[in-house]
C-alpha cells in the first residue's frame, strides 16, 4: 500500500460527521501528517478530493 492510500485510510479511520458533512477535525489532520510525514498541505488536498470539510482549524490553515 502506498503513503498515499495508507494516509487516506487514515483520514477515513478519523472522520466524523457535523451537520449532514463529513469532516475532519484540524486536530487531526495534523496528527495524521505528523504520523506520516507528509505535508498538512497534502492532508488538505486529499480531504478536498474525498469532500471532507476540514473543521476546528485555529491556525487559518484549512478555508
């Protein structure tokens, strides 16, 4: 398995759901680049490909 799809099991294994959306919380989103090692930026795109809202994001990093 590749980073690529290790890191959207990942991002699946973590989402949740908030007002009819699928999401991921910030929080996690950096974790999970963390345990990776790639890129939040990544993270970002890969939520953006499967339409997952990224919430909770304090840094401004996730519009």
């Amino acid at each position: 398995m590749s980073t690529r799809e290790e890191v959207i099991v990942a991002i699946n294994a973590a989402v949740g759901e908030r007002e009819g959306r699928t999401t991921l919380r910030c929080p996690d989103a950096f974790r999970i680049a963390g345990e990776f090692s790639v890129g939040v930026g990544l993270i970002g795109n890969l939520c953006n490909e499967l339409h997952i809202k990224i919430v909770q994001c304090q840094l401004g990093c996730f519009k």
